[in-house]
C-alpha cells in the first residue's frame, strides 16, 4: 500500500478552510429536519458525513473544493449586506438566488430616496418623527401644545423682586420752545397744501406738548397772517376742530390773548395784521372756541393802538352778524378752487369792469392773483377779448390789450391759458356774432393787434375765425364792406 504524505502547509490550509465553513454554518444555522431530509440518517455514503468521518492516520481529508469556495463566497455577501443594511437602510438591496446583489430602482445618492426614508441612518429608530415632532429648526413645541405664563423663580440669582409690579411705557419727552416750533411749523405748512384737519390733530396728539398746547393757536394764526385768504380759512376751520380734541377753550383763549399783546411785532411784518387778528376773533366767538365775554373784558384796559383796532373790529364784526345777518363762517371766502364756477365767473367780469373804470393794471393784477384759480385764468381771457367784441370802441380794445401783454410778461397768465381763452372765443363766433353783427371784423382787428403786441403768436392768429361768404354791399362801393351798415 502507497501512503499519501501530506505537508504541513496542506494541513494549515484545510484548517482555515474549515475554520470558514464553521463560521458559516454558525451564521446560517440549519434546522435537524433540513440536514435530515438532504442526508437520510442510514446513508453512510452522504457527502459531508462521508467527508467528515474520513480520517488517515489522525489527518482529515479535505471536503469538495467546490461547496467550500461557495460557502465562503454566500458568507462575504451576507456580511456585505448586513453591514449596509444600516448604512442605507430603505434602499431595498437583496439577494438573487445566484448569489448576485440586486439594488432597488432609486440610487443611493438620489435625493428622492432620501426623503422617503424615514429611518434613522444611524441604524437606530423605528423611523419616526425626532422628539415628537417637538424638535428641530423654528419648532416650539408638540403641535396643539399650550405655553403657560413662565413663573418667576424666586431663586434666580437674577431675580429681582421690583421688576415684579413694574409697567414698562414709551415716554414722549415734552417740547421745548425751539423745538416746538421746528416741529409744529411743518405741521401747519403741510395742512395749508392737504386741508386735512384730521391728520393734524393726529400728529399734535402723537405730540407731548403739556405747557406749549396754548401755544399751537398762535403759531397757526400767525403763519396765516402772511398766507392768502383761503389759509386764514382753513386757519380758522383748524381751530374749530382741534378744540375739543387737542385744545381746550383755556388754550385757544390764552393764545388769543398772547396774539394781542404781540400784535406791535406782527404789524412789522404784516401792515394789516391788527384787522386780520379782529377776524379771527370774530370768527373764533362765532365757532363757540372763545367766550362772548372775551371783547367785554378788555373794554377801558387797552393801552395799545393795534390791539384797540383788532377788538373794535371784531365788535363790529358781531354786531354786523347780530344786526344785518352778517355771516361770521364765510367772513374770509371760499379760497381757491372750492368756490362754484358761477361765482368765479361773476368775481371774473367785476375785476373786469373795475379795470375799465379805473385803468390801473398793477391793481388788476393783484386782484386776479388773489382769486387763487390759476387754473381758470383762461375764463379771464375769454372774457376780456368778449368784452372788446361787445364794446365796439378802441379805448376798450387797446386798455384790454395793455392788460393782457403785462399779465403775460408777468407770467400770472400762461401760454396755456391764453391759447384757451383765444380757442374758446373762436368756437363761440357763431353765437356771439348774433349778438354782435360785426364781431368777426371786430376780432380780427383785436387778434391783429395782440399778434404785432406779441401777446400770442402766429399759429394762433392763423386760427382766428372769417366772416361767412356772404356780402353785404352795393353796385358802386367798390366791394367794400360796410361796417356802418350792421
């Protein structure tokens, strides 16, 4: 008999072999029924036992080659799974039946994947949400979670037992006289642009005033002193509405009386401020801000000049209202634009007249600035080049004509205007020349003459309307027309 001599490396090599295929066998434990079935007890020539009980002179004989390779082969994959089981838990990787890897249709760098898992990539959790929800970025709490009123720990070495009661306010610094001024006199300005009463006494209210409150009546009415009519207006109706919401009656009566003794200091600015100021009380004790008693109480104490004229002209004032039925609220006018149309019209043909009679242009010119309608100036211009048509004489046509150029050159009428008032009188001919049977001769003279005056230019003097195409003449005046004859 031949002995086989098997070498030292051999043997350490079947030891490791076997080593592996153990560990395997442990991981993948099989049941007794499963070996039985595979292996039937009586057989001795089964593979493995057959295998496994072979011994020559104490040394195993090796297994197949081929089931060890492929139990170490499932081993390492088994391992490999396991290990990213917890890495990329979700994923979906298995097993083929082959032994093969087989990944799931999401990759595992895809954000989708991610999202969908709810897992712990730790490999810990069941997947639901960290702390109830009550956690993460911007989360106060559980939802349907309800906060109670934090106590106060009494331990805190920061706890201070006067901060308990205490009630924390915005504090507005009260004004002082520069800075009453610089803040109220914005105030009073916008309000003559706006005309809102409202929103000034919501600023005054937002202001801490305490001591200067009665001084808000002088400031207004002093600024409206060098204003136009309808700022002494909306002055006056400014008055009216903050009493009783900012102002008391104290107040504006305390002001009134501060505005009588600086009445010589007003007067240098404004000549006329000892009448304005009368007004102004006049219509104060019309509008129940001041007290009837207000004028009684100075009677036999005025020393001085200015403040006599202003009492004895609100005296008159109320006796005038008491006795004629003077009406006190309308005493400074509608200013500006808020006046109807019809009675712009009238004060437009009064200032017209009164210019005829009396010539003065500088006068004239006052007059329609102090309307306060620079928008309506082209009513203005109509009706002065109407008045020329319906005069019929050259002293109306060359004094109108004086008036227009220097209104122009004084910029109180504008291109625009002019060109309107001219257009207006254009369309109107036929109208007009019912009235006035030689006002198209009579216009074409006048818009002759404001052409070679400069007063409008050579697109408007082309404008100008001709008489029809009708003659009024005889067999021997040569085609000349006849004015004589209308």
């Amino acid at each position: 008999m031949v002995q086989k001599h098997i070498s030292y490396a051999e043997i350490l090599n079947s030891l490791t072999m076997a080593t592996d295929c153990e560990a395997w066998l442990n991981a993948n434990p099989v049941e007794a029924g499963n070996l039985s079935d595979s292996f039937p007890s009586g057989d001795e020539d089964s593979p493995f036992t057959g295998n496994v009980n072979k011994e020559i002179n104490g040394n195993w004989i090796l297994a197949p080659t081929g089931s060890i390779h492929e139990a170490k082969l499932k081993a390492k994959v088994k391992r490999r799974l396991r290990k990213n089981s917890s890495r990329d838990s979700g994923r979906g990787d298995s097993l083929s039946d082959n032994g093969d890897v087989v990944r799931a249709t999401v990759p595992p760098t895809s954000p989708k994947g991610k999202l969908l898992n709810r897992r712990s990539r730790m490999g810990k959790g069941r997947g639901l949400p960290k702390k109830g929800g009550a956690g993460g970025k911007g989360v106060w709490g559980t939802p349907g979670e309800v906060y109670d009123v934090e106590e106060v720990d009494i331990k805190d070495p920061n706890y201070d037992a006067e901060q308990e009661n205490c009630v924390y306010e915005t504090v507005v610094l009260p004004l002082d006289e520069e800075t009453f001024e610089k803040t109220v006199t914005p105030i009073v300005q916008e309000y003559f642009e706006h005309g809102d009463a409202n929103e000034v006494a919501e600023l005054l209210a937002e202001l801490n005033l305490s001591g200067m409150r009665g001084d808000v009546p002088m400031l207004a009415v002093s600024l409206a002193l060098e204003a136009k009519a309808s700022h002494r207006e909306l002055t006056s109706r400014l008055l009216s509405e903050l009493c009783g919401r900012v102002l008391t009656a104290s107040d504006v009566e305390a002001s009134f009386h501060k505005l009588l003794k600086e009445l010589p200091d007003l007067v240098l600015d404004t000549p006329g401020a000892p009448q304005m100021l009368g007004q102004f009380i006049a219509r104060a004790v019309a509008d129940n801000i001041l007290p009837k008693s207000f004028i009684d109480g100075y009677k036999g104490r005025v020393d001085c000049e200015y403040a006599r004229s202003a009492l004895d002209r609100a005296a008159v004032l109320l006796r005038m209202s008491r006795w004629s039925g003077l009406r006190i609220d309308s005493l400074w006018g509608s200013g500006g634009g808020q006046r109807p149309v019809n009675q712009l019209i009238k004060e437009v043909n009064l200032l017209l007249k009164e210019y005829l009679l009396s010539g003065d242009t500088v006068e004239a010119e006052r007059c329609l600035r102090e309307l306060e309608v620079p928008h309506f100036h082209h009513e203005f211009v109509y009706e002065a080049v109407v008045m020329v048509l319906e005069s019929k004489g050259n002293r109306t046509l060359q004094i109108i004509l004086q008036l227009l150029k220097s209104l122009c050159a004084s910029t109180v009428i504008t291109v625009d205007q002019l060109r309107r008032g001219f257009e207006r009188v254009y369309m109107d001919m036929a109208d007009i020349s019912i009235d006035v049977p030689c006002a198209y001769s009579l216009l074409e003279q006048f818009v002759e003459q404001s052409f070679n005056a400069g007063v409008i230019d050579r697109t408007l003097r082309d404008l100008c309307p001709c008489r029809g195409r009708k003659r009024f003449m005889s067999e021997g005046d040569g085609g000349r027309l006849k004015l004589e004859s209308f």
